[in-house]
C-alpha cells in the first residue's frame, strides 16, 4: 500500500508541474476570536413567560445588547399570546429559538413525537412571527429540562445547527470544538451570591482576574472564551427568576467588560464558521490571483455570517512579493482592510478571491511590507509601545506587544510607533 501511496504523490507533483493540477497554498485565513471584543456572551431567556414587562425596555436603553428568546408553548399557547411581543424584540435585532412545543421532557418522546415537539414547532414559530412582521429564521434549538440523547440530538440536528443544554459553567474555549448538539450553559437560580458569580463568570469568559489557580480538568481558564447564560422569568417572582436590577447589572458589566453581547446563534455561526475559514486552502489562479472555497458546516445556519479575519504570515510568504498590495474580492465588492489589517467577509457566501490591488485603487490597500513589518516588530527596533486600558487611558510605556506582568489580568490595548509607518494598534490579553 506504501508503493501505490508514493506513485500517486510522485503522479500528482507530475501533474502540478505540468500545470494541470492547480497550486495550492498555505491556510490564508486567520479568523479573529470573538469577532475582536475581550470575549463574548449571549444572555438567552427561555420559555417565553415573564419577560416582556421588563425586558423590552431595558433592551431597548441598551442597543448593544442582543440576546436570544427560546420560546415554547408551554401548554398555554404562549406563542399566540405573546407572539406581538416576541415579533417586535425580533424586529429590533434579538434572536428567536426554538424551545419545544410543550416543553416535555424530550428523551421520553418517540421519534415521530419528538419530530413535532422540536422540527414542525420551529417551523411553526416562524410562520407565527413572520405574520407579525418579524423575519425570523429559527436556527437554535435549547432542550427543555436539558434533557438529551442521541436520537433528540440527530433530530434537533435535522432542522438547528446548534443546541444548548446545561449543567455547567457554560464556558466555550476558541480553538476546541465543542458538540454543537449538545451546548452547554449557565443556569440562574437565585442561590446565595447568585448575583456576585453571574458577575464572575462574565469575568472570566473576558479574562479578568486571577486565574493561575483555576481547575486544570474542567474546562479551564486560559484564553477570552464564549459564556452562554441561561435566564428565565425577569421578575420579583424569586426562585430561578432574576430581578430587573440583577439583569441590568450583568447587561452593564458584560458591555464594561467589552464583551460581544450577541445572541446565541449569532455568536455560535461565528464560533463554528471558525473552524472551517482557518482550515480553507487557496488556490492560485494565476500569480497574481487566489480563490478560497469553503462548505457550510451546516444547511440551517443564519443567512449572513460577517467574519473579521487577517492573512496568515506563512500565505503571504508563499504567495505574493513585499512590496505587494492585497485586497479581497467577494460577491462582487472589494474589501479593504481596516488599519490593522483586518478584513470583514461574508462566510455564507462560501467563497472569496485574494489578489493584488490595483495601482489605480482609490483607497489605500493591505501592504504586504507593513504585514510583515507588523509581524516582525521586536523590542530592539525604534518603535514605542503604548499600553492603554479598553477605555483608551494612557497606562505607560511597554517592551513590545505583551502586557507586563504587574498588570491585572484582563483586555489591553497596546500602541506601536515608528518613524516611517502608520502606528500598529493590538488588542492585547494578560
């Protein structure tokens, strides 16, 4: 097998220098976690009862904000009762999922139950809100009870591209896939020093504090990472209700924390599109021209996934010149960069083109130099770091882009200047 492994490798560099089998290069694309901000939490609220007294309004002083509403009948037809409602947080840019018709527990339901509790109900939640005038396409899925098994996942994975569940810290880790069909979360119930924890957990998805003590088997602290929160009512009501003021209060820190607050499926499309951008190879089309193809990882996703992203140092090596200037194509539109090299593509379109910019481009282009200039940059060079605080308050002067150790762990803003070339800003982490 050895033999016949080596003449087809031997065939394909034949073909290659023939110039019949396209060159491909390195990954191009590096996407960056959690679209930029110091972490990411989405706040979801299921069931659909008391949330529409006190929410709306505080979402609406918050614009920020977005969350995610898992609604389910509940055996009251809540969807009926309150769909007026749910349409409108829907219109303002909050997410609607799916949490069952009648909120039974799933792993006791026969297939062709569990088809209509979970598949035809999704379906169901759209035809309702969209004749309130929402646009809403259900792609999220929470178990009721957190109840799962391997035939409530397949059919949840039949119409959902993830599901939550629960049971945990809720903590997801940028570069470890998790399983989509089974997401977990932090529950809310009004224990003592609820408040206080909730603040916690927001911290330490950001990557603030101390965490050098943290357990190294469950789970453990080490990065910006994804916290997923699971709420309830908001109401005076107790028990796993939270009051207004706590829920203000955690909306407030996570927004301090420069956390992305976006909904569940916002975050989790952006989370799982990740793994297939960074691993997507180009194609040369020329030497001056690179398409990059990549599939769906799954058909019910949302219909538009923006992704910020970077060009890998090893593509641009093996690629163009450095004294190039690079731009991206995409469904007809040239994409710039913004001044640290960042790109925002479109990852449901499934494709991008990399090429050279033109000399007669009107805005200026990604330099190749700079990108290596920015790569290279060593603390023996005549460049001045600036270390700043998220709110851009001066805390001094740095050696290089790394935050000094006397600093309290958390999200940095570091400022590099040298004769010659537009100042480098990087969002740093201790």
């Amino acid at each position: 097998m050895s033999g016949f492994f080596n003449i087809r490798a031997w065939v394909g560099v034949l073909l290659f220098a023939c110039g019949i089998m396209p060159a491909v290069a390195a990954n191009p694309f590096q996407t960056i976690p959690w679209n930029g901000y110091s972490g990411a939490a989405s706040f979801t609220f299921d069931d659909g009862v008391f949330q529409v007294e006190h929410l709306p309004q505080m979402l609406e002083e918050m614009p920020e904000v977005k969350v995610t509403f898992f609604l389910s009948n509940m055996g009251a037809d809540i969807l009926n009762l309150y769909g007026a409602e749910f349409a409108y947080l829907a219109r303002q840019g909050h997410e609607i999922g799916n949490h069952s018709n009648n909120h039974k527990h799933l792993t006791s339901l026969s297939e062709n139950n569990l088809r209509k509790e979970v598949i035809d109900f999704a379906n169901e939640i759209q035809q309702v809100l969209n004749s309130y005038g929402a646009d809403v396409n259900i792609t999220s899925n929470a178990l009721p009870f957190s109840a799962n098994s391997e035939q409530v996942s397949k059919v949840v994975n039949e119409r959902h591209f993830i599901n939550r569940s629960s049971w945990g810290n809720g903590r997801h880790n940028w570069d470890e896939e998790p399983r989509w069909t089974d997401m977990d979360s932090r529950a809310w119930y009004s224990w003592p020093n609820a408040e206080e924890d909730l603040l916690k957990a927001l911290d330490t998805a950001a990557y603030i504090g101390d965490f050098t003590s943290s357990n190294p088997w469950y789970n453990p602290v080490k990065s910006p990472a994804w916290v997923v929160l699971l709420n309830h009512g908001v109401s005076y009501m107790g028990e796993n209700h939270i009051t207004p003021e706590a829920m203000r209060n955690a909306f407030k820190h996570a927004v301090e924390n420069n956390m992305w607050v976006a909904p569940f499926s916002t975050v989790g499309a952006y989370y799982r599109a990740h793994f297939t951008l960074d691993a997507a190879q180009a194609v040369a089309e020329g030497n001056d021209k690179y398409t990059v193809t990549w599939e769906m990882p799954h058909k019910d996703m949302p219909k538009s996934i923006p992704m910020k992203v970077k060009l890998t140092p090893q593509f641009i090596e093996e690629t163009f010149g450095q004294d190039d200037s690079i731009v991206l194509e995409q469904d007809g539109n040239t994409i710039y960069p913004d001044e640290n090299g960042v790109f925002t593509i479109e990852f449901a379109s499934q494709q991008v083109t990399i090429r050279k910019a033109s000399k007669s481009a009107n805005m200026k282009p990604y330099s190749v130099l700079s990108i290596k200039k920015q790569v290279s940059l060593a603390p023996n060079e005549n460049i001045t770091y600036t270390l700043m605080d998220m709110k851009g308050n001066r805390l001094g002067e740095t050696n290089g882009f790394e935050v000094p150790a006397h600093q309290p762990k958390g999200a940095y803003i570091i400022r590099a200047a040298a004769p010659g070339f537009a100042p480098v800003t990087r969002k740093v982490f201790r």
